[in-house]
C-alpha cells in the first residue's frame, strides 16, 4: 500500500541527510558524477532533459562572469541554511575552482549577468536567472490523498501569511473573497490591519477536506501550489507571475488549475461549475498530478541540476 503523506517535509531529517553528505570526501561526487552523466544517454529520454535544462538555463552562447565570481572552494554558509545546502548538494560534484554567481531568497527581478537562483519572472527577458533547486525542503513538497475530489467539501480554502507592504496582492485578494460563503479563507499571522482577516493555521490534510486549493503568489511563488497539484482537489489561481524549478511558466490553464481573474470577480462562478462538473474537474486533476510525477524520480532530478551546473561552466569557460 502507498504511503499517506499529508504532512510538511521534515526539516530534521533534511538537515541530518545535508550533514552526512558533507562528510563524504570529495573525490566520490567525482567519481559519482561521471556515473550519473552516463545515465543520461543510457536511462532517460534525452529530448526531455535537454528541455528542462535549457529551461533553467535559457542563454545557447558563451557568457563571462563578472569579477566578483565566487569560487566553490569559498562557498561559505551565510544565513538561508536550506538555500545553502541545496547549492551545496550540487557544487560538491564539481571542482572547487570553478566559480559562479548565486543568490538566495525569493527572487523577482533578474540579475545583470548570469546567476543561480531560486526564483525569477516568468515574463521579459529572464536568461541571467538560472534555476536550481533551491530551499526544496519548504518548495517541493508533494502527497499522496486518498479522498476522491467527489468526497470533498464544496468549497475554496486558503491559509497563508499576508505581509501588507510587501504583498498587496495578497491584501487584494483577502479584501475580495474573505467574506465569500464558498470559501474558508485566512491570513495565519498578526497585524493591525484588518485583524478580523485572521484565522488558525489548517494542517495540509485539514485543507485537503475542500474540493478547491486556492494557490496565492507571496513575495514570489505560491508555496502550496506544489502539494495542491499533487492532491485530489482542484488547484485554482491567477495566471502565475514567478516561477521555480517547478517550472510554473509551463502551466497550461484550464489543464493543470483553474485560471482566475486578477480580481477574483469569475471565483463564485468557477466553483460553481466544477462543483458540479466532476469530470471536468477530474481531468485537471489527473493533469496536475501527471506534471507533478516528473519531479519524484529523485535520480534523474539529480542528474538534471546537474546537467544544468556542467552547462553553466561551460558557457562561462570553465569546462
């Protein structure tokens, strides 16, 4: 039987599994990756991983790094642990002379030459940002539910911090369907504006008893959307504006969520519909979990951060 996962990643068992790694020497990455790489020609379909690679990093010409380049063997922890260890998990494979540019938090703007990100826009010109797996033990986690989307409350939920200054959006939203009948929606945090906003958290398996996940951008992506779409219940959002190693920018509306207006005016409406119209709502469903499988063979995600690091030397002369 498949294991029931409705729970946040463990952030214990990601730092024990960061320390041990730390304490393999060197030369077995080395080795390690010489393996891996073989993988790609012998495992997988080598369409898709040239895809999701020039997806990450967009640039096909030879660029130069700027001077204040970071080598590897000076790649020091500096805050943003999970952000540090993730990168760590990569570099580790490759010589420690070699240098990067790399920033950590969330990202919304694109740098001026190529750097390692956790984020950046979908839209414009966002070749500088290249995307790794960055901070996946808050990101990239997904589920297994076991209660059919027909068993489910028909309504939308939400839970989430709302930061006034920095997400008007998510003041926006709050200020248009917090009082709709269809939805339990709330902010988790404290403030003067608007305290009757504010509700207890709901655990993942609390919000997986409503048919419709709402998924809100915060200062980038939404953190829900990935155990959302990995769940029997309906994703639902505006069009995305930031994307990750997730890839948000290849989501289709109407196949992998339910597209809502900027404003919120078509939510009523589109609960309606898919309250009533299962097999519509079912095939996005089966859509959503289908992309999210892509990301669960630990293996071949492995070898694609790598793939993307080993282009990301070569285009800047290092390999």
């Amino acid at each position: 039987m498949k294991k029931i996962n409705l729970k946040k990643n463990n952030k214990l068992k990601f730092y024990i599994k960061s320390v041990l790694r730390s304490i393999i020497p060197r030369f077995f990455y080395i080795n390690q990756k010489e393996r891996i790489m073989h993988q790609s020609v012998t495992n997988y379909d080598n369409n898709y991983l040239d895809s999701r690679v020039n997806y990450y990093l967009k640039h096909k010409t030879p660029f130069t790094l700027s001077a204040d380049a970071i080598a590897i063997k000076d790649y020091k922890l500096k805050g943003n642990s999970t952000y540090y260890l993730d990168l760590k998990s990569i570099l580790n494979y490759f010589s420690r002379d070699k240098k990067i540019h790399y920033l950590f938090g969330d990202r919304t703007t694109v740098e001026t030459t190529p750097t390692i990100v956790k984020s950046r826009p979908i839209s414009g010109d966002n070749q500088n940002s290249v995307l790794l797996k960055l901070n996946s033990v808050r990101h990239f986690n997904f589920i297994n539910d076991v209660t059919p989307f027909s068993q489910k409350l028909d309504m939308a939920v939400w839970r989430g911090k709302v930061i006034e200054h920095f997400q008007p959006h998510r003041v926006e939203f709050l200020k248009k369907t917090f009082t709709n009948k269809l939805c339990n929606i709330g902010k988790t945090n404290s403030s003067e504006i608007n305290p009757i906003w504010q509700k207890p958290p709901l655990s993942i398996a609390e919000q997986l008893k409503y048919k419709f996940i709402l998924c809100i951008e915060g200062n980038d992506v939404a953190t829900n959307l990935k155990w959302a779409m990995s769940s029997n219940s309906l994703c639902m959002m505006c069009k995305p504006k930031f994307e990750t190693w997730f890839m948000e920018g290849r989501l289709v509306a109407g196949k992998h969520y339910v597209e809502l207006k900027e404003d919120y005016s078509d939510l009523t409406e589109k609960i309606e519909y898919y309250k009533v119209n299962h097999d519509a709502a079912q095939a996005i469903i089966h859509n959503a979990n289908h992309y999210v499988e892509q990301f669960k063979n630990t293996e071949r995600e492995l070898l694609i951060s790598l793939l993307v690091m080993q282009k990301y030397l070569q285009l800047s002369g290092q390999e």
